[in-house]
C-alpha cells in the first residue's frame, strides 16, 4: 500500500502549499494590491477561519463519498482557485481565491489521514500520518521556500501559477493510479461524528490545537517580513533561509511522530517548551549569523513536529469518528492560524516587528501548561 500513501503525500503537497505559500509572498503581494503587510496578512486570516468554520461540517458530510473522486475533485479545486490568485486584480478577487481552497483543505486532510489509519491500524497512526505529512513537510521544505524564490524572479503571480499546474498533475495522477476505497457512510453516521463533540477531553485538545497554533502563526506568518526588515535580507536569500527552515522540519517530523505513539499530551508539551525558546531568542540573535541559523533550526524543527503531534492526539482522543477528529484538529488549528496573523499583525502595529516571538511565546508558553493539565485526565479507550 506504499503507492497510495505516495500518492496521497504528494496531493498533500499541494494542498498545504496553498495554504502557506502566501506567508513567504506578503511583502510581494502587499507592494503590488497596495496595502499593508497587516492587511494582506489578512488572507492567511481569511483562509485559516474558513476552514475552522466549515471543516468538520464538510468532513463529516464528505466522508459518504467514494474517496478517489473526492480527492481528485479537491485537487482540481485547488487548480482552479490558484489560477485565480495568478491573475487576481485587486485584494478583494485575491481575498476570493482565499477563500474557495479552505473549502476544500479539512476534507482532503482530515479523509487522507484517516485512510493511512485504515491501513495500519490505530496503534502506529503517528508512524502512518508521519508519511502523509511529509508531504506537508516538503511544503515547507520545497513548495514555500521555492515559491518565494520564484515570485522573487518572476513575481508573486508565477508562483501561484506554477501551482495551479501542479495541483491539475497531481489530480490526474490521482485519477490513473489511487484505487477506489469503501465508503464509510455506513459505519458512522453523522449524528454519531458531532457526539464526540461532548467528551471534555477532546474539547480540551481542540483547544490546545488553537493555542499551539495560534502562538506558531503570530510569528510564522510574517517570518519572511521579519528577515526582509530585520536581518535586511533580500527576497531570494529570504527563500534559501526558509528552504532551510523546513528541512530541519523532516527531523521534527521523524521525532513527532516517535513521540506523539508514545505520549500524545507529553510530547505537545516537551516540543512546545522548545518553541517557546526558540521564539524568545530568535529575534535577539538576528544580528548573528550562526545564532539566526540555530534559533531558526530549533523553531522549524519543533514547530513541524508540532504540526503532527497536535493531528495525531486529536485523532487518538476521538477513536470512535477519527476522521471527523481530525477535521477538529484542523479546524482549531486553522482557528489558531487566523488568530496568529491578526494577533502578530496587531503586534506589528503597535510593539513593533520585533516583538511578534515574545507574544508567540507567551501563548505557547499557555499550551504548555494546558497540555501538562490535561494529561492528567485518562483518554478515551479506542
């Protein structure tokens, strides 16, 4: 079953890439609709609350449908939504093309993740999920840091090209090579997936997903603008130091996913207090060379191991609907997301760009303690 996870990884890829592209492309994007930074970091708001608001309730109404044509209708969504963001007008057609792939992002994720569950059984989900998210990982090792380097050469509107090509290959792909797969309409109903709602456990994780990324997104969000203003670096050497930053995420995302089988609330807990010092230092160590290489590792490397340890607990605490959990995960993650931009955007305006990692870490300093807390509580039995 090797083939299906490929595949599945790779219109991972693609997906995610949409989603955060646009972090390394603001400063390009905001110069050319003319408005801000803050502003255009409103888009990163805009995509991240759509999928919050409508994630769980697509997921759980999606989960009928034949899951080959589900996946390749997704990627082509995401085709032509990117078409659209290349030849967007103004900010309000650009926030629009936003707006249309949040659709589709909780239901690709949430279904691809329960599958490669499926396929090796509930006891090794952070091995499995570790192979469909390394393909989130090379999003950010590949797909957003060559992005900026192409919209860097060729402009912001090439890179989201580039992209609508990609996501139109990786639905053809889909369509000759994923096999179909049983629906599962049938094992759980909807009425069946919203009752996990009511388990205080999995409320408490929904809310750690939101404060892990909620403190992330009040710096990641506008890590580009901050080595442009503050490190004064140039838009191509900007995309090399975010390359940079999500390679060392393959080394987070091999330990997240060790750690999260072994103790989902602990290791949250463990690579969130990592975070936290890399965000306080991060800034201070601008001015050096080796100290900006090191602060930034240890941020890229905790903070996609995070981006897997926060999937699989939520999915572990809901067993009865992992699908529909994992679509609560994405959903309280992407609330964070929104609420990072608007809160790093709000710290930009008022303390300065230099103040975004200290309130980051402020908030995961929260998750820490919110994670310690709640692995006092037994999980559910699966």
């Amino acid at each position: 079953m090797f083939l299906p996870i490929l595949l599945l990884a790779a219109a991972g890829f693609t997906v995610l890439t949409t989603e955060f592209l646009i972090v390394g492309l603001l400063p390009g994007i905001a110069r050319d609709l003319g408005v801000s930074v803050p502003r255009a970091g409103l888009l990163v708001t805009l995509f991240a609350f759509t999928v919050a608001a409508c994630g769980p309730f697509l997921t759980a109404w999606c989960a009928r449908f034949q899951r080959k044509r589900l996946f390749v209708g997704v990627l082509l969504l995401f085709a032509a939504s990117n078409l659209l963001a290349a030849l967007a007008p103004n900010y309000w057609v650009m926030a629009l093309a936003r707006l249309v792939p949040a659709l589709g992002l909780p239901v690709f994720w949430s279904l691809a993740s329960e599958t490669a569950v499926d396929i090796v059984g509930p006891a090794y989900a952070g091995r499995a999920i570790s192979k469909i998210s390394f393909g989130v990982v090379c999003a950010m090792v590949f797909g957003i840091p060559l992005g900026t380097l192409l919209g860097d050469a060729w402009g912001w509107r090439a890179a989201f090209g580039v992209l609508a090509l990609l996501a139109l290959a990786k639905a053809l792909l889909l369509w000759r090579f994923l096999p179909h797969t049983p629906r599962k309409s049938e094992a759980t109903s909807l009425r069946s997936q919203f009752g996990v709602l009511r388990g205080r456990l999995l409320q408490g994780h929904v809310l750690l997903s939101v404060l892990v990324f909620s403190g992330m997104f009040t710096a990641y969000t506008y890590l580009a603008d901050l080595l442009e203003r503050l490190a004064g670096f140039d838009g191509k050497l900007v995309g090399w130091y975010l390359m940079g930053f999500g390679a060392v995420g393959l080394i987070g995302n091999s330990l997240g996913g060790r750690a999260v089988d072994r103790h989902p609330l602990l290791a949250s807990a463990g690579f969130s207090a990592l975070l936290v010092i890399a965000l306080l230092v991060v800034v201070p160590a601008i001015s050096s060379p080796v100290g900006l290489i090191l602060a930034l590792a240890l941020w890229g490397a905790t903070q996609a191991a995070l981006f897997l340890v926060s999937h699989v607990r939520v999915i572990k605490a809901s067993p009865s609907a992992p699908a529909f959990g994992a679509s609560l995960n994405i959903a309280g993650g992407n609330l964070g997301i929104g609420l990072g931009a608007v809160i790093g955007g709000q710290v930009i305006d008022h303390l300065g760009l230099g103040s975004v990692g200290q309130v980051a870490a402020l908030l995961i300093g929260l998750s820490v303690a919110l994670a310690l807390w709640l692995s006092r509580f037994k999980p559910v039995a699966s």
